[in-house]
C-alpha cells in the first residue's frame, strides 16, 4: 500500500481545490493560520505541506484526501461561453471555471465504464461561420431536419441534446450574474445548466443559446479578447439560434393568431417557450410591429409578470438525466459501491451529486446487512 510519503503532492489539485471554494490564497492562508507565501510555494511546487499541514488543508477545503495527490489526464478545454460575461466577477468565473474540471475528471472517470450515446451534430462547413440572420435561421432549421424533429415544439431540449451526445451537467452557480454556459472540448462538448434558475421555459431557451455557441463559435479560442460589441454580437447570435431552433419561424407564425397576453400564455404551454422570448420572436419575424412589441412589454411591465411569468411555477423543470443514470447504473449494477466511486473519482461526494443531477445523499455509503435465510418453519 501507498503510503503519503510515496504519493507525490500535486500542486495544480490545490489550487483548483481553492478556487472551487471561493477562496482567495489570503483566506486561505487565513483560515490554517499559516503564511499565504506558504500557500504560494505550495501551488506553484516549491514545497510539498507537511503532514499535519495537509490534513488541515483537506478538512478546511472538505476534498478526499487523494484528490490532492491525483494526476488525472489532461483536458483539452476550449473556450467557456460565460452569458453573462459582461458583468460576472472574474472570481465567480474561475470558480465555475474550476468546477468544470471536476466535470471532466467525472466524466472521463465514467467513460471507461459507460456507452455514452454517440455525439451526434451535423457539418456545417457550407456557412463558413458566417452568422447573419439568414444563416443562423438556415443553421436552426438544417439542425431540426438532422434530429428528425421537423417543425414541431421541443417538449425537453435538454434530453434531446443529451440523445445526440453533448454531456449536460447540473452547476449551482451561486451567483446571479453566471448563468447557463458551455465547453468547446475534445471528444464531446460539455453544457452547465445552473440549478439557480427554476424555470423550465428559461431552461429551454439557456440549453438552446448554449447549443448555439456550440455550433457557431468553436473556433473562438477565448472570448476574453472580444471587444464588448464583438461579445455582444456573439451572444445575440446564440441568442437567436435558440429562438429559431425553438420556434421555427414558419410554424410558429401560423400559431400567432392573436396578439394578447393571454393568447402568449396558450402559445407558452404549446411551445415551451416563455412568453418574452415568443414576443421578441414576433418582433424579429415581423409579425408585430415595434409599437405593438413595446405595448406587451409595458403590459407585462404593469402585471409584473417580466421575470416571473404565468406556469413558470406550475411545469417541472428539465433535468439531465444521462449522468445520472451511469451513476446509478454502476451502483445498481454491483460494479462499484458509494465509497469506491467517490475515492476512484477522488471528487468531493457533494460535487459529484451536484454535477451529476443526483439526490442528496445519492452517495452516502449504506453498509451491506447481513443475510439470513429460514431454514425451518
């Protein structure tokens, strides 16, 4: 057996510990009452802790102890699509940065175990990324005919992008100004939908603008060098992607009969769209004016229902399943039990639930009863 002076310290694993925590090197060095020069030698791999420093770095950073001495293979992270790019602090971004991460140790952990469905998105070399308004509606309906779901309502974009193989992870955010964002990586994209946000509609409409950074933008290698104007027209790109692929223009005209609130509301049941994105769309395609678009906004203004619209609270919000299952499966399936998965992965128990849409407590380790038969009656 390994013993700790035979494992060799990794000091990338302290840092992204650390930085999944929210914690500056100061707080940290805080918090063990230790040098935050320490901290630094420790992370670039000058020194290795002693034995007693580390076991205080393990219980204040709540990691399994062989995390910090795993050398997992390496990533090949593309750029990550923040949404909220603008205005999200660079901390609470490195901190969902380094989440996905253990995403990735997650997911290449289960690779060796799991048949994951096929990745399954179509050529699009004929746009030559160019992305005007014509072409990203040719893109959204082209997308629609690959996956054989022609022109009607996407009842639940997250378990259609998961059939066609780009992996879904569950991410709290906690932060208002992170929302839903995406991964360019080898083998397979990845999309975080935020546990933040509970509404199925506005669901819908994140997977779908992050299915449309997908497409478009893959050879953007750092959205950190856009100006804000570049950054804006790349999202409002997304943004209309998600619109076209969600309420394709055709179709969804010849259901807007009326113009009122209350027939959005019908329309919001049918389309799984939320009614803001339905009457921007109606914009967009021409079918109301700017005079009538400005009017529903004002109405929805006046019933305060802008943020919180009707049913937001009434339709189950669509949850990744395909994570979750392989968990279970491996369980289920004797291969492995609670605490062999959660010291192989060498992922914290509370992240491989979060990440993997599992319950609370999915993980806790139950010890096998013991087994007894009647042999007289």
């Amino acid at each position: 057996m390994n013993t700790d002076q035979e494992l060799k310290f990794n000091p990338k694993r302290l840092r992204e510990a650390r930085l999944i925590r929210g914690l500056s090197i100061s707080e940290l060095a805080e918090q063990l009452h230790i040098s935050k020069q320490a901290i630094s030698q420790f992370e670039l791999g000058d020194y290795t802790p002693k034995s007693e420093t580390m076991m205080a770095i393990i219980n204040t950073l709540k990691f399994p102890k062989n995390f910090f001495y795993k050398d997992y293979k390496d990533q090949f992270v593309g750029n990550t699509f923040f949404r909220a790019n603008a205005t999200a602090t660079k901390k609470s971004k490195e901190t969902q940065l380094n989440k996905t991460l253990l995403a990735g140790y997650i997911y290449e952990y289960l690779f060796d175990y799991i048949e994951f469905p096929e990745l399954n998105l179509p050529d699009i070399t004929e746009f030559d990324n160019e992305w005007d308004n014509e072409s990203i509606e040719k893109l959204a309906k082209n997308l629609r005919e690959y996956w054989g779901i022609g022109d009607k309502p996407i009842p639940n974009i997250v378990h259609l992008i998961e059939r066609n193989g780009i992996m879904v992870f569950s991410v709290d955010t906690d932060s208002q100004k992170v929302d839903a964002f995406c991964q360019h990586r080898k083998g397979r994209p990845f999309i975080f939908l935020g546990n933040d946000k509970q509404s199925a509609f506005r669901r819908q409409f994140d997977a779908g603008h992050e299915l449309g950074h997908i497409l478009m933008h893959k050879d953007i290698d750092n959205q950190e060098v856009l100006n804000k104007l570049e950054f804006k027209q790349m999202e409002n790109q997304a943004h209309r992607f998600a619109s076209a692929f969600l309420l394709p223009a055709e179709a969804f005209a010849k259901t807007v009969t009326s113009t009122s609130l209350l027939h959005f509301i019908e329309l919001k049941k049918y389309w799984n769209v939320s009614m803001g994105a339905m009457i921007y769309r109606c914009f967009d395609l021409g079918l109301i004016d700017e005079s009538r678009y400005t009017s529903l906004q004002k109405q929805m203004s006046m019933k305060k229902i802008r943020t919180k619209e009707p049913l937001d609270d009434v339709f189950p919000l669509q949850q990744p399943v395909v994570l979750k299952k392989s968990i279970l499966m491996l369980l289920e399936n004797n291969v492995k039990n609670e605490l062999q998965l959660i010291q192989e992965m060498a992922v914290p128990q509370e992240y491989i639930e979060m990440l993997c849409n599992l319950n609370r407590g999915t993980l806790n380790f139950k010890e096998p009863e013991p087994t007894i038969r009647l042999v007289k009656k």
